[in-house]
C-alpha cells in the first residue's frame, strides 16, 4: 500500500483552501503566540467552530502584516505537500486589516509574485454570507475586475434566504471569466446544491456532497460536467458526515462526477490532501488508482 509519502509525491491541487485558516496548527501556534485549548477536535458543526475563530483566530489577526503571515503560511504548507495548485480562498474582509482596496489588492498581487515558480498559486475572492453587503457591493466588483483573483466564492450558511444579494457579483465575475464556486451541500440537502448551481451557473461546488440524497440531481452535476471540491476530514470533524468509512465521496466517484480532494480548514481538520487520500485508501474508501486519477485529472485541467 502507497505511504502517506507516496502522496505528497504526487502532483496534486488543493481547490478548496481558506487561506486565513489553511495552515497546520503546528505553524500556525508559533505564530500565535498561543495554544488552542484542546485543539484540533471533532465539532458540534459549523457553530462550534465559529465560537473557536471568534474567542481565538480572528482576534489574533488584526493587521495586513497578520494577515500576509496567515496566507504565507497555508501556502508553505501546501507546496510541502506536494500541492502544485492552490486556489487559495483570501476573505474580502481582510480589506478592513489591510487599510484601502488598493492595498489589499497590492498584497494578492505580491504574494502571487512571490510564490511564483514554486507553485501554481490561484487567488480566489472569498465572499462571506454574513459579512457588510454594502462592502461587498463596493468591493467586490473592483477586485473581480482587477485580475488578480482567478475564482471567487461564496461561503456561509447554507440557506437560500439573501442569495440573489449576490447574483450581480457572480454574474460579473462570468462576464469576466473568473470562474464561479459557492459552499453548499455539507449540511444542506441536494435540492440546495442544484439550486445554487441554478442560481449563480457554479463551475465548481464546495463540498456538495449532500447531492448524493437524490440520483436525479447527481446525474444533473454530471451533465453540466461540473466539479465537487469535496473536503473528508472537515465533512467527518464538523459531524456532516459520521466517519470517514460512509463518507459520500465513493458514491461520487463511482457515479463518474469530477471531484477533488481538499482541505478546507487544515488549521481546524488537520489533514492535508495527501494525508486524507491516504485515509481514504486505507479505510477503502477510494482505491489507489481512484485516488491518482482523481489528482492527475485535477492538475491536468491546469496545464
């Protein structure tokens, strides 16, 4: 059976990374200053982790300065990896520590420039459902329009309620061909997923593993050919998913939709995307052949 080793050694994407919190907590602790009170742990879903960020993470990161350290650090650990692209999500928010948009922007161009050679590094625009919407009406459009940002996303609860707030920005972003992604389907069901596809015409889903519950709306992914950027180990420790053995991925795969394997919140999950294809070959989930077509098609798409 192929080492966790043999995984990193094999090209691979991570498409689903929040770069804020995309890092091992054993760099992001000396960073820090602090240890996380019994941490890494398995979760009472999204609410639990949130109340972690907001007592722990988010007071920590205060600055542009802060907020470069974060991204540095998730990009390192992803080319130890064996990540050679990284569509790593930064968070429009992060334009209140950075002082202006222009020096927001400033700070995606410089951190591409300096990974540039070492790894494929792919901005993406990270859109809060709960952040200002009137800052994001006012932001968003520039930054789409800036080309720095190759994707853009659409993360929070997964409710359709205020959804259409968005539909612009995401119509904006097609117009420009930056490509399309939102969070649905970790904990909503499949009706959910194709209607967030419906609504904003998604390239990509994040997670979207709750299309498993409906055959019809599986076979609807597959002929519009899209991808499920699917995350195990965060599926498993926020409790969307009982254990790694029953996780929905198989039955992706085997129906033939295109998926990929990330991290989402590494700080928080604490497997990379090798160690979680390891996992999932071990607990025979995935075979190792499964696994390296599903890294090489991914990478492929890139070249």
């Amino acid at each position: 059976m192929m080492s966790v080793s043999d995984f990193i050694s094999l090209p691979k994407i991570d498409a689903h990374n929040h770069l804020n919190l995309g890092m091992r907590y054993a760099s992001y602790a000396p960073w820090a200053g602090f240890y996380i009170p019994n941490f890494p742990r398995k979760m009472k879903g999204l609410d639990e982790m949130h109340v972690i960020i907001g007592e722990y993470t988010r007071p920590r990161t205060k600055t542009i300065r802060d907020v470069t350290d974060l991204l540095v650090l998730s990009i390192n650990d992803a080319i130890a990896d064996g990540v050679k692209v990284l569509e790593g999500s930064i968070d429009i928010g992060f334009v209140n520590h950075c002082g202006s948009l222009d020096a927001f922007l400033d700070m995606v161009q410089n951190i591409t420039d300096k990974f540039k050679g070492k790894i494929n590094l792919r901005p993406e625009l990270g859109l809060g459902k709960t952040f200002d919407i009137d800052k994001i009406r006012e932001w968003a459009p520039p930054c789409i329009e800036s080309g720095f940002f190759n994707s853009i996303d659409l993360y929070g609860p997964e409710v359709e309620e205020g959804i259409e707030n968005f539909q612009p920005i995401f119509d904006l972003a097609g117009k420009k061909g930056v490509k399309r992604k939102a969070h649905v389907g970790e904990f909503s069901n499949a009706a959910s997923v194709k209607n967030f596809i419906e609504a904003f015409n998604l390239e990509e889903v994040q997670h979207g593993i709750g299309a498993v519950q409906d055959d019809s709306v599986l076979q609807f992914i597959k002929d519009r050919d899209l991808r499920l950027n699917v995350c195990p180990e965060s599926n498993v420790m926020l409790g969307a998913v009982k254990n790694l053995e029953s996780h929905p991925i198989k039955k992706l795969v085997e129906t033939g939709i295109r998926v990929s394997i990330a991290t989402d919140d590494l700080l928080f999950f604490g497997k990379t995307v090798s160690e979680q294809a390891f996992d999932l070959v071990n607990k025979n989930v995935l075979t190792e052949e499964q696994v390296k077509k599903i890294f090489a098609s991914n990478v492929t798409e890139y070249q």
